[in-house]
C-alpha cells in the first residue's frame, strides 16, 4: 500500500537546478546564466523520459577535494595583502642589487606560515570527510510488509512521517496516498502514468499537481495536494551541500592595517632616500629600504594568530562547564566574541517541542496540574450517570467537563498506533493477531504535538482514544465500555483560518456533532457572546501557555445532509475552489457554543530564560526564525522572555501587495520599542518592494519573530541583515532545516539533538544544550577576541620596535641601506585608535633603544648591536608582562623560559656578541638603563590611568 504514495511531486518540487551549485559566483555569473525554473513532467518507472538528469543527495561540507587543496588553500593565503606583501619581498632577494641578508631569513618564516596553514586546513579537511563519510554511509533498511501493517491495519492508504528536515517540527504528519494505484495487480512501476508538478516554489507548506494515468479507458486524472507528497528519508534538496570558506573579521581588519603599515613603510622609504639627496640609483636604494623596514610588517603575525586561534579551540573544546562541545572550524573562534545578531530556530532549540497539558477553563471554574483529579472523579461519576440513568445529564459542573474532554477527546486528527510481535517464521497472515491493543503499547500519532498532549491529556482523566481510521473512531470511558463514532467531515488546520473541526455521528445514539477547536482570534467571532473567553486567553498567553478555544453545535440530518450538498459542490467547483468551500463551511460556524479553553506548555531546554537574559544585557539582538505557526511562534517568545514582559509585541498583518505592505510599515514604524512578529509570507511581500525600509526598522527592534519561515528565508534573512548592517552574526539550529541559516552566518552553531546531526556538522561550533551558548559567547568569545587583539598588536609593535631601531641607525650613518640585525637576529581588539597607541609607544621605546645603544657603545660596533638588541629583548618580555591581564603559571614558565632561550643562544653566535663583553658589570648596567627608560614611563602611565579611570570588569572583581 505504501509503494503507491506518490514520491515524484515533491522531489521535483524540492529539486534545484544543479547549476545553482557553482564554486565562484564570479565564474557562474560569467559563463552561465540563470535557469528559469519551469513546471515538470514525471513519468512512472521511465527515467529516460525525464527531460533533465539530477545529481545525487549527499552532504559535503569539505572545502577541497586532493586537486583543489594546494592551490586553494595557497590561494586563500595569498588573496591577503599581509601573505602577498612576504611572498614579494621575499621574491626580491633573488634579485643581487636588491639583496639584504640571507636567503633563510625570508623564506623560512613564509614557508613555516603555510605549512601550519596547510597542516591546519589538512586535519579540519581530514575531519570534514570523515563526518561526511558517515553520515552518508548510512544504511537504510526497506520496509517488510510484515512492518507496514502496524501502519496501515489503521489507516489504509496512508502512512505518518517526519519532516524535521524541511520544517523542523519533529510531529507527525498524515499522507494520503492516490486513489487509483490502490490494489493494483503488480507494483506501481507496471503502469503507464505520470506526474505533473508544478515549478519549484519557495513555499514548502503548499503543492499543486496532477496524476495522470494513460493505460485505463477513459484515461484517469486526480490532482495532487500537499497530502499526496512524501519524502523518504527526509530528503529536502538536490546536490551537493558545499561548506564555506571561513575566515573571521579579524582577519579583514588586519589586512587593512597591513596596508596602512605598507605605505607608512613606503613613505619612510622615500624620505630615507629624499634625505640622502636622490643621489646614484635611487630606486634601488628605495627598494632596498622597503625591504629593510619590512619589520614594519611581521611575517610571524599570521602564524602566532593561527597558533592562537588553534589554542583557543582546544580550550574551548576541553571546558568541563560545555561538555560535548565541538570546534569545527578552527579559523574564527574569535568571532564568537564579535557577534550582534543571533539568529535562533524554535523547534528543538529553545523548546524540547514536548508538549505537557496544564489548564482547563470552563468560564466559572479553573482546574491546573494539581487539580486534574478532580476531572477525573467527575469523567467518571458522568459516565457512571449515563450508564445509569440514560444519555441526559443536566448542565452541572459535571455535565461541562464531561462535554469539554469528549469534545477534546473527538476534535483532532491524533491516530493510535500500536507495535505488532513479529512471529518465529515471519509470516504476514497473523499480523493481526500478534496486535497488542494494551495502553503500555499503544502510541500516538499527529501531525501536531499540541494534538497529541491534548489526547494523552484525555486519556489520563479516563476518555481514551483507542482506534481511529478514515471513517471512525473508538474511545474507551473509564469503565471500559467504547463509544463508535463515525468521521462525516474533517476541516484541517490551516494558517488562514487558525482552526480545525470534525462533524462526527455517535454511533450508539445517530447525535450528529460538529466540534471545532482554534485559536482565540479566530474562534471569538463564532462562539455564543461571554464575558471571559478574552481575558482567560491573556491570562493564559502571560503564562507562556499555547491556548485552544474548543466549541461544539448539534445539527440535525436535515441541517447535515444541507451542508453536505453545498459542501461537494463547492469542492467540484473549477474557479475559486477554495473560497467557495471555505464559504459553505463559514455557514456552520455560527452561534457555536463554547466549551472551554485549553492551556498547553512547550517544554523549553533548560536555562533558556537566563541564557536569553544574559545574551540581551551584552548587546545581542536575537532574533528567531521558525516554520511554526504565529500564535506558537509568539507564545514561545513570551515564554522564553525573548520578549520582555513590559515589552509591547506588534503583530505583522498579513499583506499580499504593495499597498498593504506600505500601510503596514507605517503603523509599525509608529511603534516604539515592541519586538515584530512576522509571518514569512508577509515578509517576502515586504522585502519584494521595501527591503530597505524593512530591514531598517526592524534592526530597531528589541526581538523579531519571523514563522512560517522557509529554509531558504531563514537564509534570506541571515544575508539581509549581513548586507544592511554589516555586523556579524550568528546562526543557531538543530535539524537539517537550519544548515542554510547556519552556513550564511558569519558564524554558525549546531546543536545535536533529536533532529539528528545535519546542523551539527555543517556548522563552525557544536554544541549539546543551548544554554552552553552563553559560556561559548561570554566567556571563549570575548577571551579569544581579546587575546587575539591584544597578540596582534603587540607583534606589530615588536616588528615597528626593530623598523624605528633600524631607521635610526641609517640615518646615524649617513642614510645607509645597511641592516642593522642579520641572520638569525632577523626575525619577523583591534582598532585603529589602539593601534595608533601601539605605533607610539614602538617609536618611543625604538628611540630609546637605538639611541641609547649608541650612546653608551664604547668602540666597537658589535656593542651597539649587543646592547640594543638584549635590551630589545627584554623590553619585549616586559611588554608582555605589562599587557597580560590575569596571569597563569603557563604565562610565567613561558616568560623564564624565552629567556632562558636567549642566553642560551649567546654562546652559539659569536659571531654578533663579544662574550668578553656582555659578560661585564658594564654591559649589564647599560642594558639594564636602556630598558628601564623604554618600559618604566608606560608602567607608570598604566598604574595611573587603572588609578583614576578603571575599566568596567575591575570594579566588578573589586
């Protein structure tokens, strides 16, 4: 039965043209154009008809592939100024006139630089294909018919399943196969038919198509809805998932840096030459200075960052307080630190989408959790009446509650599903019989949770749903006696009317019933007048519960058999099919009565509400996006304190043009500080003509609520706010319908949970809990942004400390393009304004090192070089001393121990100290000078600036 559903229209729905997938976007805008997406024809079992082939499924988050990885990754390398600018200079000294020092002295560092690159890029690529490997490896076993008939003994023609990966939302949903392959004599593939399906839309909650068989006289034609698709294996789009090139802000602002450092080398350059008059072959004796003030700009600066960055994943990664986190990416920790906008999925990240019952409402009476045995008590004196004294039971208290739970017992489309004992030999014929019909047993399935805790709800006050097919339902009362009633009518729940119903005949009495449950918006205009149903709903809301209005009215066979005419021919109808039912039905909703109100929990992960709090007081605008429905969508950020209690909410009306659009933009911008709930509808419609507009006013905003989103919204709106703000931003999901989100942040997190691990792997970080997000951010984030800030600089510092050393001493001996140090005594949060200190103080303590060296040198000139160069070293040390702001015992070995490397180093180079020298009280007591006047004068200006202007974190620790 289940070989009959129909899986060709939603793979040619959710299949995208291949050439999409294109490695430059450059390239593809040149040689290729745009495919226009048209309408498919699908034939059964004939794949040679098909007009265009398609690649296969299958995740790749790699970078490169072994033809690609050297040239791509020496491409990523040198696309930066910092890389381009060494592989220059160090090309130069191939070249006689040009040469400085030796050769090894430029290479080498270069060449140490892209090897840790390479070994890095290698081992994350390494890891990269292993995930992928396994992931798509996996083994799916085929159904035996033996395992169908737990399925269809219940429902025939139709099966449940999952589309966590499209939506997100891990429930259940119904599919209905098509009528005419039911019961044919061989498989499906043994027909003559084919599919029409309609070009491929960005809406993934609607599909429209037609099935067309052509070996039947006259030929046979059913159209194709929704309910007529299923994807196995939660298959959501064709090709290839191609992860991106990573590399963080950070990276940017000191390439940008690294060009101002060029060209203030450059014009030192040129005033060094201007100063010896333009004298002889200027240009080469200005190339030859650009070389010599190359120290300006450290080769070793890309090398310590990645080494640090590499550091602070495994820290991150080795955190006992975010156990079973994962750094995937090892290139942009520091981002984390960096971050404005966070971009959040509903589903399984902020909620455990586990739905618990907590109110009742009749209008006089409330009952909560700790009242529900008083519901039981009266289900079953109720039932016990019935039994007794006929079906009349007066409208007591009783009498309403026993109403309100058979109606929330009947107003659903929850299925029981009961697992089959397979047999010794395996046999089909008693798959029935091995049925166990037990409680333990049974499960339920919905295509809503909030159905399903609704039905279980049922069950624990003593009204049991025990069978359901397309045409009945049973329910067992607490004294175990089954009611049967038959289904006349369903009405499913769509996002524009906000409710469901269900006509049903009891069976045992012929009461025709027409129940319907919604929301309050929809459901206030079609219930008798009251005077509470408003107020109980926000009571309700405040408490973060998701309400459903449930009502009833009794039609007589006249009143039914009425509607059913109009009914079939508003459905036969070829123009405005749907208008024309959804006015036959309108017609029933008039005057229901009201039953009672119910308040359902979504469970949220667990230190969501602080983690939330936390991430808003440090600036970060959060911002969610999710394919549930609005009311859910604004229930969850009430609950989760997204929005603040005394923050005002401005629902979006939908709009479908210009027009409305443009009104609604208007009163929302006299809105001030209200989050935006909107709905993914409404937003295309407003990005197609006021994208600007739009993003401005929403960027104001305290929180936004996008629902009915789209995977490829999501990632829509990641690049919007990328495009307008320029701020970075993160993504955080946990199912395949995120890794669009994900991988368009400029930081993305996954969260392994039970939407598999699809946004785990594809993402930068990995994660177990969202709560774990707050110590990522806060703590690893802000830490690795620091330190990486606080490491660049001071490199470039050390770098422009040995520039203004060399500069000095050419201009001291005629503007000479000598190198001051030769050999291997040639080595190599972020703004400008920190970086202007820097440049400071390296001129300072240049001067002071260089003119003290020759100041105090005797006669000989490999004094200068001692002295200055040992000083240097020092002041170094104590540069970083003066720069640490918490120490560790590691920092204080590393100190100890870099000094102990350079006096060790002293008896192997002779050949640039005289050891009868450096190891006399003078030379100690010049050193000692030298550095006391390059580092005292900036101890002292940081003790008073700590003194009378502290920062903001040492008045926390004091």
């Amino acid at each position: 039965s289940l070989y009959c559903l129909n899986l060709y229209p939603v793979l040619c729905k959710l299949y995208r043209d291949p050439r999409k997938v294109v490695c430059c976007d450059c390239l593809a805008h040149i040689c290729r154009r745009k495919k226009e997406l048209k309408a498919r024809t699908v034939w059964l079992g004939c794949p040679e008809k098909c007009e265009e082939k398609y690649p296969k499924n299958a995740i790749k988050n790699q970078k490169y592939n072994i033809i690609t990885f050297v040239p791509g990754v020496l491409y990523q390398q040198f696309k930066f100024f910092l890389n381009l600018y060494f592989l220059v200079v160090a090309c130069s000294q191939f070249v006689p006139s040009l040469k400085i020092g030796y050769l090894y002295t430029y290479w080498a560092p270069l060449g140490f630089v892209l090897a840790v690159t390479m070994v890095r890029e290698a081992v994350d690529e390494v890891r990269r294909y292993q995930r992928d490997k396994e992931m798509n490896s996996q083994l799916y076993s085929k159904l035996t018919v033996r395992e169908l008939l737990c399925f269809v003994v219940f429902f025939p023609g139709s099966c449940f399943i999952r589309t966590d990966q499209l939506d997100g939302e891990t429930d259940w949903k119904l599919k209905v196969a098509v009528g005419c392959t039911q019961r044919l004599p061989a498989d499906l593939f043994s027909i003559s038919a084919y599919v029409y399906a309609q070009k491929p839309q960005l809406d993934i909650h609607s599909f429209e198509g037609n099935f067309t068989r052509e070996d039947t006289d006259p030929q046979i034609h059913e159209s194709l809805s929704i309910e007529n698709t299923l994807w196995a294996s939660t298959v959501v789009a064709s090709g290839k998932n191609i992860a991106r090139l990573d590399f963080g802000l950070l990276d940017l602002e000191l390439n940008r840096l690294t060009k101002a450092l060029f060209l203030a080398q450059v014009v030192l350059s040129v005033v060094m030459v201007a100063l010896q008059g333009f004298v002889g072959p200027w240009f080469r004796n200005l190339f030859r200075f650009v070389v010599l003030f190359s120290y300006i700009i450290p080769i070793s600066l890309r090398v310590n960052l990645d080494m640090g960055k590499s550091a602070y994943g495994w820290m991150i990664t080795k955190d006992e307080n975010i156990p079973g986190t994962v750094v995937r990416t090892s290139t942009i920790p520091e981002e984390l630190g960096r971050l404005v906008y966070l971009l959040t999925d509903k589903t399984g990240t902020l909620t455990q989408n586990e739905m618990i019952f907590k109110r009742l409402h009749l209008g006089t009476v409330s009952y909560g959790t700790d009242t529900m045995d008083e519901i039981q008590s009266h289900i079953v004196q109720s039932y016990a009446q019935t039994q007794a004294s006929g079906p009349k039971v007066r409208k007591s208290v009783s009498s309403r509650i026993h109403e309100a739970v058979k109606a929330i017992a009947l107003c659903h489309n929850v299925t029981p599903v009961y697992e089959s004992h397979a047999g010794v030999n395996g046999e089909t014929e008693s798959a029935e019989a091995d049925q166990d019909f037990s409680d333990d047993n049974r499960t339920y399935q919905a295509s809503s949770p909030d159905e399903v805790a609704l039905v279980r709800w049922t069950e624990s006050v003593g009204l049991t749903l025990v069978n359901r097919d397309l045409t009945s339902l049973q329910l067992k009362t607490p004294s175990g006696q089954i009611l049967s009633f038959y289904i006349l009518q369903i009405f499913p729940f769509t996002s524009e009317s906000k409710r469901m119903g269900i006509i049903v005949r009891e069976e045992s009495t012929g009461d025709i019933t027409f129940y319907m449950k919604g929301a309050d918006v929809a459901m206030a205009s079609i219930v008798q007048y009251n005077d509470w149903l408003e107020e109980e709903c926000g009571n309700m809301a405040r408490e973060g519960l998701r309400t459903l209005v449930v009502a009833k009215k009794c039609l007589s066979e006249e009143q039914y058999q009425d509607f059913e005419n109009r009914y079939n021919q508003a459905k036969l109808s070829i123009h405005d099919r749907t208008l024309k039912v959804a006015a036959v039905v309108e017609s029933l909703e008039r005057e229901m009565e009201l039953l009672c109100l119910t308040g359902v929990e979504d469970q949220l992960q667990a230190d969501v509400r602080p983690t939330l709090e936390l991430l808003r007081n440090a600036g970060i605008k959060i911002w969610m996006l999710t394919g549930d429905k609005l009311e859910t969508a604004t229930c969850i950020a009430k609950s989760s304190h997204l929005v603040s209690r005394n923050q005002d909410i401005h629902v979006f009306r939908p709009v479908s043009n210009r027009g409305e659009a443009h009104l609604e933009l208007n009163a929302f911008r006299r809105k001030h500080d209200c989050a935006l709930v909107i709905s993914g509808d409404s937003l295309e419609v407003c990005l197609r003509y006021y994208e600007h507009e739009f993003v401005e006013l929403a960027c104001q905003c305290p929180a936004v609520v996008c629902c009915r989103c789209s995977p490829t919204q999501k990632a829509q709106i990641v690049r919007l706010l990328q495009q307008h703000t320029a701020n970075r931003t993160c993504a955080i999901g946990d199912g395949g319908n995120d890794v669009s989100m994900i991988q368009a942040a400029d930081c993305g997190i996954g969260i392994e949970g039970k939407e598999g691990k699809q946004a785990s792997l594809a993402a930068d970080f990995s994660i177990t809990q969202f709560k774990h997000i707050g110590r990522l951010l806060m703590v690893h984030g802000r830490n690795s942004y620091k330190r990486s800030a606080a490491l660049g600089q001071f490199v470039m510092h050390r770098g422009m400390i040995i520039s203004t050393m060399q500069a000095v001493f050419s201009s001291i001996f005629y503007f000479a393009s000598v190198p001051l140090y030769q050999g291997f005594l040639m080595g190599r949060s972020l703004s400008f304004k920190t970086f202007l200190i820097w440049v400071l103080i390296s001129v300072y303590q240049g001067g002071i090192l260089m003119y003290g060296a020759l100041v105090l040198f005797e006669s000989e000139f490999v004094h200068v070089v001692a002295i200055s160069f040992t000083a240097l070293i020092l002041t170094e040390l104590l540069m970083v001393a003066l720069t640490i702001r918490t120490w560790h015992w590691l920092m204080v070995v590393a100190e100890f121990f870099s000094l102990g490397c350079y006096l060790a180093s002293l008896a192997f180079l002779n050949e640039y100290f005289d050891l009868s020298f450096i190891t006399t009280w003078p030379f100690l007591w010049k050193v000692s000078t030298i550095t006391l006047v390059s580092c005292l004068p900036l101890y002292i200006i940081k003790y008073l600036k700590r003194k009378f202007s502290p920062p903001s974190y040492s008045k926390l620790s004091s």
